[in-house]
C-alpha cells in the first residue's frame, strides 16, 4: 500500500478508500501522509496539504519522518501560490 501511495504511479483510489485507510489508525501519522502524498502525487496540493497538516498534529516518533512532511507541505504551498499567478 505504502509503495503504491508514495510511488507517483496513476492509480485512482476513491475517496472512500482514502477514508477507510485513515480509519485503520485515526492517530498515526503515517496514515496522513501517505493520503498526502497520493493527492501530492496527483497534482492536487491543495488536496494535499489538509492531510499533511493533520499528519503534523500526531505523534511523529522520528524529526526526518516530521521534516519530510514540513518539506512536501512546504512544497505544496510554493505549487498552489505558482497556479495562483
């Protein structure tokens, strides 16, 4: 599951589907983050960035996990401010 996520590959996967993975683990982090790198993956960063938000507010057990999301938050703002010009 991780790897198709986080692989940029064009797999549709319906909201519901999104829902259910996050309900697996409401509290883990991961589980954000892997929703926001499907939607970052899908260029649709605003999509993305509501998920890496949440991921931010969990509990992340290691700071390059937690700075890996900041960077793809952080990225995700710089691609929404450029289609906004």
């Amino acid at each position: 599951m991780k790897e198709i996520l986080r692989s940029g590959e064009k797999t549709d996967m319906n909201r519901s589907f999104l829902r259910e993975l996050i309900s697996t683990n409401p509290e883990f982090f991961e589980v954000y983050s892997l929703t926001g790198d499907y939607f970052y993956s899908r260029n649709q960063p605003d999509s993305a960035i509501g998920y890496y938000r949440t991921a931010l507010r969990k509990v992340i057990p290691r700071q390059k996990e937690k700075q890996n999301i900041i960077e793809k938050l952080a990225d995700c703002i710089v691609r929404m401010k450029r289609e906004k010009l």
